[in-house]
C-alpha cells in the first residue's frame, strides 16, 4: 500500500495539546503511517519565537515521546533562510519519493493566506491540503481561493487520490487554546498545568522558559 504521511508545521512556541489533539485525530481518521510535527526556525508570516530553535524542537520532542505514529521533523530549523513550506515539500519530495501521499495540514486562518505564501500555486503538486476545522457559516476563502477550491476540493477527506493535489477540510475537536494563551499564563505567573504535556512543562520550568522580563524600575 502507498505510504501516508502528514506534515504540520509551526512555530511550536510552545507546543500545546491544541497542537496534539489536531494531529493525533488526524492521523487516526486516515490510518496515517507517520504524522510529522516540523518546527519553523524563521516563519515568514509570524513573528520571531520567543525561546531557541533548540528549546522548542526539544519540547516537541518530549511530547510526542511514546505517541505513534507522531514524530518530528527538524529539517526546517537549520536552513540559513525563511521556512519556505513549498521548500519542505520539495526537500521531502526528493527524500520520500513520487508515490508516497502527503498530507499538509493547516488551519482555516493559514489556509486563508495561502495567496501570501511563497510560490503558493505549487503547494498542490507535492501534497495534498487538509484545512483543519470547516469555517463557520458565514467566513468565505478569499476570492483568489475561490477557483482552487472548485476545481481542486473534494468532500469526502478520505476520498483523496494519488500523492498530490487536493484540499479537503477535517471537521476536529475544538479546543480554544494558543501558544500565545500559553506565554501569557506563564508571563503572568499563572499555571499551564493540562494546557501542554507534562513533560514539557518541566522543561519549561527547569529552563526558565516565558517568564516575564525582569522589572527595570527601582
């Protein structure tokens, strides 16, 4: 059978069970053979990560410790440039193969400002896009995704065919929680006890990780 992979990217800043849960559902709706969380080092489209490439590649790794078919991919981390995702598709492309079924999973918030992406058009030839979360009723794609929808988007996700060029959007489990809702509670003293694995929370604490800067007044 044709090998199954999924790509999420991010910043992972820090990594939190909102990103977990998104990739774990996946990758048990299609029967995934790998699902590879890659962090950014220099998101073209976000502002620069608070901690170290190393912290947040350490953090996602101790998260998907012991969690198949979860693992990380840290390609991105250790290019002298911006973390093109049409340059991670083509690297992993010329890795993996022409057969094998890629799966790029994104947010409706990201897959909005697709046209912004570097050499966008050309996503589709190396994988295919799953939009995570349907929009609500009344949030419309842009008008330069409105064409690509119709002709590329299919409506039953596991419909997808071949190793490349389709969108289909993934109903999941909603779960309001963001890195930033993260650094804020840690900034402010608060605890994020059940917001991120276990395991990264003792990191973040053992390294001092989003606390807030030290006061400069007397």
């Amino acid at each position: 059978m044709t090998q199954r992979i999924g790509l999420l990217g991010g910043t992972f800043d820090p990594i939190h069970i909102g990103h977990l849960r998104a990739a774990l559902e996946v990758a048990e709706q299609f029967a995934l053979d790998e699902l590879r969380l890659i962090p950014s080092a220099r998101p073209p489209h976000r502002g620069t990560p608070q901690v170290s490439a190393q912290a947040r590649l350490d953090m996602v790794r101790l998260a998907v410790a012991d969690v198949p078919p979860l693992s990380v991919d840290d390609r991105e981390l250790w290019r002298d440039r911006p973390s093109w995702t049409i340059d991670t598709l083509e690297s992993l492309r010329a890795e993996l193969g022409a057969e094998v079924q890629l799966l790029l999973l994104v947010g409706w918030d990201a897959f909005c400002g697709l046209p912004t992406w570097h050499r966008w058009q050309e996503l589709l030839d190396h994988c295919h896009i799953l939009v995570l979360q349907r929009p609500d009723a009344g949030s419309e794609a842009p008008d330069a995704l409105r064409n690509l929808l119709a002709a590329r988007s299919v409506a039953d996700p596991k419909a997808l065919k071949g190793p490349a060029g389709q969108i289909a959007f993934v109903w999941q489990m909603p779960l309001a929680i963001s890195a930033t809702q993260v650094r804020e509670r840690l900034g402010s003293g608060r605890s994020i006890r059940f917001l991120v694995p276990d395991a990264v929370l003792a990191y973040i604490h053992a390294h001092g990780l989003y606390r807030a800067a030290p006061s400069t007044q007397e």
